[in-house]
C-alpha cells in the first residue's frame, strides 16, 4: 500500500492549498474560544474566597426536619376516589 501512494509521483497543484473559509473559521472559533474564557475569568473572580460560614446556626434550622420526600402535602390529605 505505502508503495502504491509512493508510487503515484507528485501531488497535483491543488495538494496543499487551503481556502480562505477554512481560515476564518478556525481564527473564528479562537476569538469566541479567547471571548468564553475572558467571560469565566471574570465570573470566577466574582465569587468569593471561600462559600463557608461563621455562624452556621440559621442554615442548620431551616434544613433539619424539611424533608417529606416526594410526596406533596395535598396528596397525603386527598383520599382515594376524590380528586
């Protein structure tokens, strides 16, 4: 097979031409690839140092005894045959 294509003597004079769309897409997805990670950047210098919390007291309240599952409250009280 390697010394078939060898085989076949010079490319011809479209080999290794390349049209300009080609080339505008590519310096396309650089500049949007250059604009996605200027916008993280910004983004992540937003948030703060660390997302821990002095006083943890409030959130703790709020989570203990919260979870019902997936049932709602009215699916409870409805009984069957009622809609």
């Amino acid at each position: 097979m390697i010394v078939s294509l060898l085989a076949q003597g010079a490319p011809g004079p479209e080999f290794g031409k390349s049209s300009p769309v080609g080339l505008v897409i590519i310096v396309a997805l650089l500049v949007g690839t250059a604009l996605l990670i200027w916008s993280m950047n910004k983004q992540i210098k937003k948030l703060p140092e660390s997302f821990e919390k002095d006083d943890p007291g409030p959130d703790q309240a709020l989570d203990e005894g919260t979870d019902r599952g997936a049932v709602r409250e009215e699916a409870r009280e409805t009984k069957p045959g009622e809609s």
